[in-house]
C-alpha cells in the first residue's frame, strides 16, 4: 500500500488491516482482526491482537502489548473489543485489554493521551480525551476516566471507580472512590484535598469561577456529598463547571466519593 511502511521481520495475520501512512517496525505481531488506522505508528516489538482498533496518528513505543485477553477469571474467550482513539502516545511496556462480556464488551480510550512506561488499563475502562496517565499507572476494570485528567505515577485506581473531567491524582495514591471533576486527591489512602487549581486556570477558568467552585466544594463539605449535592442542583446560576460536579455526583455510581476528610461517603 502506498507511503505505508511494514519492516519485514513483523508479523501481520491476513486480515489485519493496515491504513495508508501507517508504519509498522521491526519485530511487531499484528493479529487478524487488527485495525490500523492512517499515520499510526508501532515503533517495534509491539504485540496487537484480538478485534483492536487503533486511531490515526497514535505512536506505540516498544514491549507494549495491546488488546491481549482481560486479566478476569470470569472471561471465557467471548468476543470483546478495545478502540484506540487518535494521536495517542503509548509508551514502552503498556498494556491495555479489551473488555467483557459482563462490562459491556468494549475498552475505549479517547484522543489526544499520554500513557507513560508501564500503565495498564484494564479490562472495559471508558478513558477521555487528553488523560496522561505517569509511569506504572493501573487502571482496574470498569474504571471510568473523564477528559483532561492526570494520574500520578505508581498509583492505583479500584475497579468501578469514576474520575471526573479535570482532576488530579498525585503519584503514589491509591483511589478506592469517586473523584468529583476538577478535584485535586493524593495519598496512599487518598482523600479529596481541594480543587485542581493549576489544572483548572490552563483551561481557562476566571477567578469569579475559581470563587464559585471553592465556595461549592465548601457546601458540599457540609454533609453527605449526594444530599448536599441535591440542595446545590436547583439552583440557576451554576456555571458549567458548576454543574459539571454536580451532575457528577447525582449521577449512577457503584462507589463512594472521597472527601477531604479521608476515606469515603
């Protein structure tokens, strides 16, 4: 195919479908039912299998492994996916499964990402746009990541958990619950430790917002977050990003939320 480049040590299964642009180096294996998408990239030694669909223009650096089997006791082969969306940088040594049958079928991850050395995103996560996750990451199943969030490295995010658009997790935690969008949580228990302040003024948040959203994390401090929450959505002036948290957090759950007093409600 013409300006696609394939080094002839790799191994491509018939089948596999390899998009104009696209660049496959040495000593990479590509299953059947592989999707290759224009101007993608595997740099080399980069295993993908199963029916795994990766974005145009996403670069895969050496060792990763992508779309083998759920690391679930409970798959028994069933035919599942994982999409990849586009511009993605995915570094040495990542792994990322499709999903299950039981999760709804389907890993996806959005555009635009940064997966540094070593992150794993498991079996049926629903990942957004612009996510950098840092070195050693784990994502477990089911995990839910909203667009624009950073995940220090070497934490760990429990299964089900969801992680609102905008937030924070700093290096070495352990997330065991909800994170509100734009909130700001660390420790190795973590706890919910304010806003994403940095976070939030990159993308353009006014200091009358900024105002607003700390007065509204104040409110929410003041009993549980659902019935604090649920006095808050009535009223007419929430910003966006207001109502973002708020809807978050009225929203379907199979977690607690963390608050700023450790643990979870």
């Amino acid at each position: 195919m013409a300006d696609t480049r394939i080094h002839p040590t790799s191994v491509i299964a018939p089948g596999a479908e390899i998009g104009v642009g696209a660049e496959v180096g040495p000593f990479c294996v590509i299953g059947p039912e592989v999707v290759l998408h224009d101007g993608a990239v595997l740099k080399s030694h980069v295993v993908v299998s199963g029916q795994t669909e990766i974005g145009p223009g996403t670069v895969i650096f050496p060792f990763a492994s992508i779309g083998e089997a759920p690391q679930d006791l409970k798959f028994r082969g069933e035919r599942t996916r994982l999409v990849i969306g586009a511009r993605n940088r995915i570094r040495e040594h990542v792994t990322m499964n499709p999903g299950t049958e039981g999760g709804g079928g389907e890993t996806r991850v959005g555009d635009d990402g940064l997966y540094m050395t070593g992150c794993h995103v498991a079996h049926d996560c629903q990942v957004g746009d612009r996510v950098v996750l840092v070195n050693h990451v784990a994502l477990a199943g089911h995990v839910s990541i909203g667009d624009d969030v950073v995940v220090g490295g070497l934490s760990g995010v429990h299964q089900f958990v969801r992680i609102g658009q905008g937030a924070m997790i700093g290096a070495l935690s352990m997330v065991t619950a909800d994170v509100i969008p734009f909130g700001l949580v660390q420790g190795p228990r973590a706890r919910l430790d304010g806003l994403n302040i940095i976070g939030l003024k990159r993308h353009g948040a006014s200091r009358s917002e900024l105002s607003a959203l700390r007065a509204m994390l104040a409110a929410l401090g003041h009993g549980p977050f659902r019935e604090a929450a649920r006095g808050l959505a009535g009223q007419p002036d929430a910003g966006p990003r207001e109502r973002a948290i708020l809807d978050f957090i009225l929203g379907p759950s199979e977690r607690s939320f963390l608050t700023p007093l450790g643990g979870a409600e």
